[in-house]
C-alpha cells in the first residue's frame, strides 16, 4: 500500500481545526501522531487522518465502536 504523507495546511482543511487544536487532540491521544520528516518537518499519514475522519462521522451517527 502506498502512503500518502499531508502537511499541517490540508490537515487543517481535512479537519476544519486550528493547529493548536491538532497539537492539543494529539497530546490527549485523540488524533494520530504526526512523522517527524526533518528537523524541522512534519506530517500524518492520510490513511490515519481519514480513518479518524471515519470514526468521527460514525461516533456522531451513534454508532458503537471497539477500541483496538
């Protein structure tokens, strides 16, 4: 399977948050971790970033799901 690497910008469009928000969603362990690229250089994988998306829109419809 191909990754696909996404940069802060289209995180904060895919999600509609603020980066602070990201940051903090992260540090609660309730968003996937970003890849450190570089030293100063980070990204999520979008296959993560969707998947959260997914649980997201399944949580509000109320559907149940199992933690893995």
């Amino acid at each position: 399977m191909t990754e696909t690497f996404l940069r802060l910008p289209a995180v904060k469009k895919r999600t509609g948050f603020g980066r602070s928000h990201i940051y903090s969603l992260i540090k609660q362990g309730q968003f996937p971790k970003q890849i450190y690229l570089g030293p100063q250089s980070v990204a999520w994988l979008e296959s993560e970033v969707s998947d959260w998306i997914e649980h997201r829109i399944l949580e509000s419809r109320g559907v149940v799901l199992k933690k893995d």
